[in-house]
C-alpha cells in the first residue's frame, strides 16, 4: 500500500488575506427573509444565525484558535496515494497504549481537543495514570487538512486500512481504536483491518439500534426505546442529500460562509447539540438568549471547527461517506476483538451482540452525539473503563 513512508511536521499557517476575505463575505451577505413558522420550524432562525455569524466576524478569534490547535504536535504523511493529516500526542507516562481517534461528520480533528489532554496526562486530570494514553488523531481524507480522494468508490474499509499503516508506521504494533458518528464506522473497520494488532474498539453509539426488521422480535420495552428513537431520527436527511447531489450543495456552502455556517448549525441543533454564548464570550452579549436553546457546546469551539472547514474548502469533499452509498445503514462492528460503547439506549444490547463481543455498555449515560466536544471529561473516563479490560 505504501510508496512513501515519510512523516513530516505539519503547523497550520493560515494566510491573513484568507481570514480578510472570510470577513468580509460574512459582512456582505445577502439575508434571506425569515419564513412563517415559529422557532426552528423553518430551519435555523435569522435572527440565531446573524448574531452567531456577527460574531464569527467580529468577536471569535481565529489567530488564538490556531495557537491552541498548534499546540498539538501534527503531521502529515502519505499513504495509499493519500496525504493524511494527523495529531500524535504521546504520553508522559512510560506504559501508555496508544489509540487512535476517529472524528465524525460534520466535524473534524477539532471535535478531540478537549479530550487529548485527560487521555493523554491523567495523572494532571485527576485520574490513573496507569490508564494512559498515546494519541493519534488523523483527519479522514476529505475533511480539514487531509487530501479528499481522488477517485469514486472510496470506503470505510479502505479509510480503516490507512489507520492500520499509520499505526504501524508510527511504531505501535498494539493498539486501540475509538469514534463516533462516522467515526464508529471506521473503529471497528480498523480492527477488520488490522485483527492482530487491535486490542479493543470503543465507540460513542450506534451499535444495536433497532431498526424496522427488527420490530417483530422487539419485547414491550424494547418497542417503547424504538418508537422514541423515532422521534428524533427526523429532519433533514442529509445521508440522502448528500447521496443525490452532493456538487450541486457544494457550491453554496464552499461560496458562502453564512450558507455553510447554517448548515452546520442546523445538523449540530439536530444531533442535539447546543451551542452556548456563555462559553465562547462574556455573557451577556446582544444575542446570547437567541443562541442558547439549551446551552452545552462552547462557541468558540463550535466556530473553529465551522472555520476549519471553510478556510479547507471541505465541506463537500468531506461528505464522500455518503454519496459513495446506496442506502444508509447503522454501524454493525466486528467480532475479532472486544467492543465498547459510550452510550447504550435507545440501543439494544442483545441486538449489538449480534456483530460484536460487548465487554462496556452503561445504561446511565446521557447522549451525547459529538461526546468529545458534549462531555470530554466523561468520554475519557469510559474510555479508561473500556480499555481498562483489555489492556
């Protein structure tokens, strides 16, 4: 697979004149009008929409994002043809298992950086420092810095197998895998991938979920968790969206900052995902009620991975997952080696056991779609607690 087994430094650099040009398409954006409707009916608010885009503009500070994204070592190499970007942050402690962290969609390496730390340095977190970990963060081809592929056809399998020969290449002959949303697709692909060297897949959710086959065989309580479940799978479709004409939205989203901050506003407030003024600025600003419909997510978190992707050109290139589908489908697993999960129901354990060997599944977690970024501190304890069993 491999033509050039190089790893070179990589610091992001953004160009001022780019930053320059961003400002100034946020300020000379055509608004729409708001429809009839109240709330979120319509989609994203205008009124939710200006004032975060305002303060994209006038109040987030690119220059001391890019300073703290920096501050993770980052590399690029090329394998199987493609240039992949990655963070590999080693641990203090001698004994660390290295794991490599798969991002999600709409997201990007950003989704990990308050998670690095406590998986990193627990013994700085509180936590033991035997649980330590050395992490790999690449950026899947087509998202942030990593090349987009270059041809049709291009798999989870084929992405798993690139994770396998960066593991290697980085020196980690045992290791484990972890994501969530696209990336618990791709944890358990890199163990199909790489059986001998994996040694447990942990992923936030997404194994077990019932679905309409499955309601025959569903007892009282189990039917109750999936018509819930059909609740919030409403929405925009976007695996559908992106399956039909994915060029065609492309356009908007790579020529309009407003349009794609929209965008993504809308899928983060549908995978339950809150973004709060409280934690990006001081509170109190104008327009801080507007953005707070339940308050989690740190703003300026939020803008930096919304700002990775436009300064990227990404956000069309990053949805190949889905317009290289037919149908979409929940990630089944594997059976070569132990399997974790963050997040349990709506699931169904005896359901995920039909793909998987479960050693990890709690019943008392919240959900959290994007949980690195929802609850860091949390993740990274049910990481230790996984890995815990099968170090």
């Amino acid at each position: 697979m491999t033509t050039n087994t190089g790893v070179s430094p990589f610091r992001i650099d953004i160009p001022q004149a780019d930053l320059d040009d961003l400002h100034d398409r946020i300020t000379r954006t055509r608004w729409a009008r708001a429809l009839p409707g109240e709330d979120w009916s319509r989609g994203v608010p205008v009124g939710v929409l200006r004032e975060l885009a305002e303060y994209w503009r006038d109040g987030f500070d690119w220059r001391a994002q890019e300073a703290r994204l920096n501050g993770f070592p980052q590399f690029t190499t090329e394998i199987d043809g493609q240039d992949v970007h990655f963070l590999h942050v080693r641990s203090p402690e001698p004994g660390a298992l290295p794991l490599v962290l798969t991002h999600g969609w709409p997201n990007s390496f950003v989704e990990f950086t308050d998670l690095i730390g406590p998986l990193t340095d627990p013994r700085a977190h509180g936590a033991d420092p035997a649980q330590a970990f050395h992490v790999v963060v690449p950026s899947v081809p087509g998202f942030g810095f990593s090349a987009p592929p270059r041809e049709t056809g291009w798999s989870v399998d084929r992405t798993a197998r690139l994770w396998a020969e960066l593991m290697a290449r980085l020196g980690y002959d045992r290791y484990g895998t972890q994501g969530g949303d696209l990336g618990a697709y791709l944890a358990p692909a890199v163990a199909r991938a790489d059986p001998a060297h994996v040694v447990g897949v942990h992923i936030n959710a997404g194994f077990g979920m019932p679905t309409e086959k499955d309601v025959p065989e569903l007892t009282p309580d189990e039917l109750a968790q999936y018509q819930e479940m059909q609740k919030w799978m409403g929405g925009v479709d976007h695996h559908s969206l992106l399956r039909a004409a994915p060029q065609t939205f492309s356009y908007g989203w790579n020529d309009s900052p407003v349009a794609q901050l929209a965008w993504l506003l809308h899928k983060f407030k549908e995978f339950g995902m809150s973004v709060s003024p409280a934690k990006g600025a001081e509170a109190g600003q104008a327009g801080a009620e507007a953005l707070s419909w339940e308050t989690a997510l740190d703003r300026d978190l939020f803008l930096t991975n919304a700002t990775v992707y436009w300064l990227t050109g990404t956000s069309g290139t990053s949805s190949w997952f889905m317009y290289d589908t037919t149908e979409f489908a929940w990630p089944e697993g594997q059976t070569a080696v132990p399997t974790g999960v963050f997040e349990g129901p709506p699931a169904i354990r005896r359901l995920a056991e039909r793909d998987n060997t479960i050693i990890h599944w709690p019943e008392g977690n919240a959900a959290a779609h994007f949980a690195a970024m929802d609850a860091p501190a949390l993740l990274a304890r049910e990481i230790r607690a996984f890995f815990g069993k099968v170090r």
